[in-house]
C-alpha cells in the first residue's frame, strides 16, 4: 500500500451516526497517535457536516495522549450556522475520555482586501534531499525537505528552520480534504523549533515534551501535491512550555496558512 492509499485511509472516517464518526490509526502504528493525525481527522468529521464553505481557522487542544491501537470517536457539535458563517466543535473520543477537541469555523468564499508576508528567500526543493527520518514519521505520505535554520528578526540564535513538503501522491482537487492534509502536516516538528535556541532536540536524554494546542488559519487554496514552504520560528519559551509559529507558502509565493503551538518542554534531571 502507498504512503497516499495510507494517507487517504487515515482521512475517511466511518460515519456511525448523526454527527458521529469512527476514524483509526494506519496499521502498525505505536506509541501514541501522531498529533497530526487527529487534527485532519477532527476536521474531516467537521466538514461532513458543512455544505459550500471553507474552513478559515481552527483552534485545538491535546488533552490525553492517544492510542493508536484503538478507534477514536468524533463528536461534531453544529455550535452555529449562519449566513456567512458556520462554527462546529468536535470532541475526540477514547476509551470514554476526550483525549482532543477542536473548534473550526467555516466561510462562505468571497473577495476582500489582499496583503501577506513576503517568503524567504531559500533553495528550491529539487537542490534538497527528502528528510528520510522525518518521512516514515509521517507515515512515508509526506515528502519534507529541510532548508536549515535561520534567526528571524528580533529572534535568538537558531531560533528558526524551515522546509518543503508536499504530498507523495496527487490529492485531488476537493479543497476540505487539501486542508486535511496540510492539517496533518502541520504539526511535523514546529515543536523543535522552541527546542533550538536551547541546543534541545527530541532525542535529548530527560526531554519530556508534548503538544499543548494547536491553531490553523487558512489564507488561500491549499493544493498539497505541489511544495509548500514550512518557515518556522518560536518567539518565547517559559514556564516549562514552548511556544512556536509556522508560515505555509505555496512554491509560487502565496502564503496559504499560518500555524501556531505550545507544548510542554520539561528537562528532567538525572536521577
């Protein structure tokens, strides 16, 4: 099976009832599910019960860590439909304890004032190798090329890093599920990137770390066959939590999403 059949796999959720769907890890998953993978799987559920909208932005907590050998439950909450406007909150399900939940609000497409951040400036992503270890992480879907790090304006030393990603196969052109997978992409290492201006990586002995929160805006149309370019900073760390920031361009320049995260970042003593 295919990284994309995989993919894909992950992302259809078995409706069960009203508001109701089942999602499941990819086989031979271990551990505790990638964060990721929660996040596209909630909005998926989100988005079967919108019709003609977009999702603008989404904010979400981890609240327990998930179990891969088990289903997860998604419980949409229709919270508000307007003209304009629809909000939904979906709780995730497992083992009778919410282990996640996130809120989204959907928009009905139209124009309006236009202005973005310029990207960096940074080699193109056929002069850069795949980052093979972060690849399987994602399940050998996702293609991720490391720029390197970078120290943004105001930022200490290494503070920064940035990559190009891009589905392994092509994704269509259905806009919520394009979303889905950039939701599933974005939360691949912008920890890390509060762990940098400590010379932390994940692997450090005694590094207990977790995703907190997580937060989507969407700008633009999302096309996750093409690059995409992932710049990441983290602007504060304190009170044992990093805080980290993540801009998404598509390889023409637009910016299509902004991403932003705290986690736990604990250095543990040797006993």
């Amino acid at each position: 099976m295919t990284g994309f059949e995989d993919l894909t796999s992950t992302l259809t959720l078995d409706p069960i009832e009203v508001n109701l769907f089942r999602g499941y890890s990819p086989p031979g998953a271990s551990g505790r599910i990638y964060g990721g993978q929660v996040v596209a799987q909630a909005l998926v559920a989100a988005y079967q019960t919108v019709a003609d909208l977009r999702c603008h932005s989404l904010h979400c907590y981890f609240i327990r860590p998930g179990d891969p050998k088990a289903p997860v439950l998604y419980q949409v909450e229709r919270a508000r439909d307007g003209k304009s406007f629809a909000t939904r909150r979906v709780a995730a399900i497992q083992h009778g304890e919410q282990i996640f939940n996130l809120a989204a609000s959907f928009q009905r497409v139209e124009d309006g004032f236009e202005h973005q951040f310029s990207p960096p400036d940074v080699p193109s992503p056929d002069s850069i190798l795949a980052d093979e270890e972060k690849t399987w992480i994602l399940h050998s879907a996702i293609d991720i090329r490391p720029v390197g790090p970078f120290t943004p304006p105001g930022g200490p030393p290494n503070a920064g890093k940035s990559s190009w990603m891009r589905a392994k196969a092509p994704m269509g052109e259905d806009e919520g599920f394009n979303q889905a997978v950039l939701a599933y992409a974005s939360d691949a290492g912008i920890l890390e990137s509060a762990m940098w201006p400590h010379d932390l990586t994940f692997e450090t002995p005694g590094l207990q770390y977790a995703s907190l929160d997580h937060a989507i805006w969407f700008h633009r149309p999302v096309r996750m066959s093409d690059w995409h370019l992932y710049v990441q900073d983290s602007p504060s760390a304190s009170g044992a939590r990093g805080f980290a920031r993540g801009l998404i361009y598509a390889q023409d320049g637009a910016l299509v999403a902004s991403v932003a995260q705290e986690g736990l970042l604990r250095l543990r003593k040797p006993a």
